[in-house]
C-alpha cells in the first residue's frame, strides 16, 4: 500500500504560478473573479504565499507553493459531524463531497487554510465550459473541497498496473502541480517505495534543509519543504531545536 | 366534542403535512426507482438482439472501452459503417436513419440508461477484468429487443457496497467518489 507525500523545493521555485493554474484546470476548481478574492472566499487548492526579505533596496521576493498539507494526524478529520472528511489507506486527506453538509468546522480547524467552502454554484465563462475534466467531480454549492493530490490520477494508474498485472511503479505518474512545475520544484509520489524521487529526496535533502509548515503542531504533515540556499544572506546563529 | 374541534382538525392537518415528506420519499423509493423507469426512446431503434443474439458479436466487440477505460464507450459511426455499408439499407427505416447520419456527418444524440451521478466514478475495466461479465449488471442486453435497453439492476450507492464487500473489493469512499 503507497503513501503519497510530496517535497517542494523552496530552491527551484521561482513563483510562476503555473501549478496554481495546472490545478485550476485538472480539478475543475472554480475561476476566481475578483470580488471573490476581496469577499476572501477564493477557492486555489495549491496557493502560491509571497513575501518579502529584507528592506528595498535589498529586498528579496520569497514564495511558498502551499497546497493541502495531507496530515497523517489531521485536524479536520475528527470534527467532522457527518465522516465527509476521512483518511483514506494511502495517506491521503479526502472529502467525500456527497456526504458533505457544510457545517465548515474542518476548514476553521485547519492552520494552513488550504480548505475551501462552496459558497456559490460554481461557474464557467463559456468559452471554458469543454474544459472540464470528465474525472473530476464538480462541487456543488454548499460543500467543502481540497487538495485530493489528483487522486483520478492515482486511481488511474493504479487502475491502469491491475489491467497490466504488475506492482505500480515508482514515479509513474504525478500530480498536475507537479507536472507542470517548470522547475522540477515540486516532486510528487511514494514514500514508502524507496526507488521514487521523492523518497530519496526525503532520505537525503530533507535531512539537510527540510522543514514542514506548522511541523511543531504535531499533525505530520505528509508535505515536506526544502529550504531555500542563499549564498548571500548572512551567516545565521546556529539555532538548535 | 365542539370543544375539541379545533384541536383534532389540527392534528389532522398536521398528519397530512408531516405524512407527505414520507410519502414523497417511499414514492421516491418504489415508483421512481431505476429499474422501474420505462425504456427511454432512442434515435436509432437499435436491436440488440440482432448484433449480440442472431450475430453473435460479443459485447466488446462494439464497446471496446469496456476492456481498456473506464467508459464502455459506443462506437462511433464510421464503426457501424464498417459493416453496414455492405448490408442493404434501402426500405428499412432504422438503417436508413443510420446511413443518412453518417452522409451528414451527424453523430447519433443517444440517450444514457444507466445514469451515475457525476461524484460516482466508475471503471468499466477493472471490472470485467476481475472477471464479471457484462451481464452482471445490464442484465441479459442480448434478449432485449426492439424497445431498447433497460436498467434491470438498481445500481445505487448501497447495490455497489454489497457487491465490493461480497468479492473483497475496497469499500473506501475515495474508491468511487473523487
């Protein structure tokens, strides 16, 4: 049984954005307007955070590509009154949309705020209303979503290797913000088999420069994050912890 | 019994009103349940009977999805003309309908009859490659005749669960619902 995980290298990413658009459209996710965003109801499922480093003029752009941190330990799971929120086999943080009643205890008692409430029907211009994808479930008004770490992609392959009679292999697919990262930052797949990417970056980077957002909270977060190499900043006090 | 007038005339109303979100959803259960839905109109009266019963083409051999994707898929028309382009069409209707389609490069508008709701995701091939057959949930498609295809199981949440827990099969939400 896999365990998905990811590591995002804070190194390579350069904030384009293009895994915050790549999500958008793999997973049917609504187009925020911006009055959505003033109302602060805007629904990303991979942000990217931005902020500053130091004072102009030597001032540096920092970014933070924060998708849904799939918790082994979640907090959204046991507030749940209805189970639309559970832990599935793999280590993956679902919502059950059609079990969903929308009480939103799971995205108040979320720190990341990587859970996002249907407050409308979603909505399409119609120029892109043959785009949706056909494997994704459209959430209605009135249900919670998130980051499912394109779980139609895992079930497709897992599909596809049982047609084919073998194991799933390490790397063979990944998740939309990861493929369309043009920096490799984001690296997706198997923890537990020792041949993926991301099981060796955790075996080797991770124990050099990797941290875990809100790691201190005690959820182990299945999203690792490698620090950013800056040649330039000053030499930092050692800090032990 | 003046005197309780008021009361039992309330009660009563508040009988019939409490009575019909329970009437609505046994009505809903029985009358509105799939299996019981009339055989809904096709543009093609399409005779299974005649291609999987008299011919004895296997289902896949035109739902060729079925073994591969999730979709059974139907086959597009260039794939029935691949047969009836040498089959006579003349003064009969339903061929005729056929053959102009496909002069007219109009694919067929056919109506769905199993009906999933759009958070249940099912795959066709990992079904059959289990080992089911097609009839284990369409039912005998190849005796059904000229009226059309009927959906004689009920296909719902609670008639997948008893199938997935009989075979072993996992019964995490996550398997369906995405």
């Amino acid at each position: 049984m896999p365990r998905w995980g990811m590591v995002i290298d804070l190194d390579r990413c350069i904030g384009c954005g293009a895994c915050v658009v790549a999500c958008q459209a793999e997973n049917n996710v609504p187009i925020n307007t911006e009055d959505v965003y003033h109302q602060r109801r805007a629904i990303e499922w991979i942000r990217l955070e931005r902020y500053w480093e130091g004072e102009y003029p030597d001032i540096k752009a920092r970014y933070i590509p924060v998708p849904c941190m799939h918790c082994q330990n979640a907090p959204c799971e046991p507030v749940c009154p209805v189970y639309a929120t559970y832990h599935t086999s793999e280590g993956i943080n679902m919502q059950v949309y059609n079990r969903c009643i929308g009480t939103r205890y799971c995205s108040i008692n979320c720190q990341w705020h990587v859970r996002f409430f249907n407050f409308w029907e979603p909505k399409w211009p119609d120029s892109l209303k043959n785009q949706l994808n056909p494997n994704v479930t459209v959430r209605s008004r009135g249900v919670m979503e998130k980051c499912t770490f394109c779980i139609q992609r895992i079930v497709k392959a897992e599909h596809q290797a049982k047609l084919e009679g073998r194991q799933l292999r390490a790397d063979e697919f990944t998740t939309a913000c990861a493929q369309a990262c043009p920096t490799d930052a984001i690296v997706f797949g198997d923890l537990d088999n020792p041949e993926s990417r991301v099981a060796r970056l955790v075996s080797t980077a991770v124990n050099e420069r990797g941290y875990r957002l809100l790691e201190d909270l005690g959820t182990e977060p299945s999203v690792y994050y490698l620090k950013k190499v800056d040649l330039e900043a000053p030499v930092e006090e050692h800090s032990s912890h | 019994m003046q005197r309780y007038f008021r009361l039992v005339l309330f009660a009563a109303v508040m009988l019939v009103v409490l009575a019909i979100p329970v009437a609505a959803v046994l009505a809903r259960t029985y009358f509105l349940a799939p299996t019981t839905q009339p055989v809904k109109a096709q543009p093609i009266q399409f005779p299974h009977q005649v291609h999987a019963q008299a011919m004895g083409l296997d289902c896949t051999f035109c739902h060729r999805g079925a073994i591969t994707s999730a979709q059974a898929t139907i086959p597009a028309l260039e794939f029935c003309m691949s047969c009836h382009k040498v089959i006579p069409w003349q003064g009969r209707p339903e061929l005729e309908k056929l053959v102009q389609a496909f002069e007219r490069g109009q694919p067929v508008q056919w109506n769905k009859v199993h009906q999933l709701p759009d958070h249940a995701h099912f795959v066709h091939a990992v079904h059959l490659n289990f080992g089911f057959q097609c009839s284990d949930c369409h039912g005998d498609v190849a005796a059904m005749g000229k009226p059309g295809v009927k959906q004689v199981r009920d296909l719902r949440m609670g008639d997948c669960l008893t199938c997935h827990q009989q075979n072993g099969a996992r019964t995490d939400c996550s398997v369906c619902h995405y």
